[in-house]
C-alpha cells in the first residue's frame, strides 16, 4: 500500500458506487496529487500528479473534480481543458 504525504487535503469526493473516496492534495511546490481509497479494505494508492503553474489553475482543478456516474472515472477542467481519468486504466484524454 501506498502511503500518500502529509499534505493539505483540499477536496475529498465519495465515488457514485460508494467503493472509492478520491481525495485532492497539494504541495509546496503547487502540485496536485489525486489518491484513491477504497472504502472496504482502506488501501490508499496514488492516482495521479498533476503540475499547477499558477493559483487560478490550482484553483479551477479542485473547484471542478468530478466522479463521472459510473463511479469508472474522474473528470475536471483545467485551463479551459476537460480532462477525464479512468481510474482502472490510469489513462486520461482530454
């Protein structure tokens, strides 16, 4: 299991199916670190790290986090971009 860093968590968002909670965190250096936990086992992996080069773009990533309904994906929009995630594959498209 992953151990994810003692950072600020600033949005944590509960998955349509209610198995997984992704949580958003940031560093000092304004990068944003997406985990997943799954509710029944607690096992905590990393997601993704996604390089934030000013305030506004941190800002608009974790005003605009999303679970798609079907609990397979997360979406948000940066810089006028929507990204979706899919959480099996660790893929994203924008």
């Amino acid at each position: 299991m992953e151990v994810p860093p003692k950072l600020d968590v600033a949005r944590t968002l509960l998955s349509p199916n209610a198995r997984l909670v992704m949580w958003a965190c940031h560093d000092e250096k304004r990068h944003v670190s997406l985990w997943l936990t799954e509710v029944t086992t607690g096992k905590t992996k990393f997601f993704a790290k996604l390089p934030t080069p000013d305030l506004d773009h941190f800002t608009s990533i974790y005003n605009s986090l999303l679970w798609l309904p079907d609990s397979r994906g997360i979406s948000f929009v940066s810089q006028g971009t929507l990204y979706l995630f899919d959480v099996k594959q660790k893929k994203h498209t924008y």
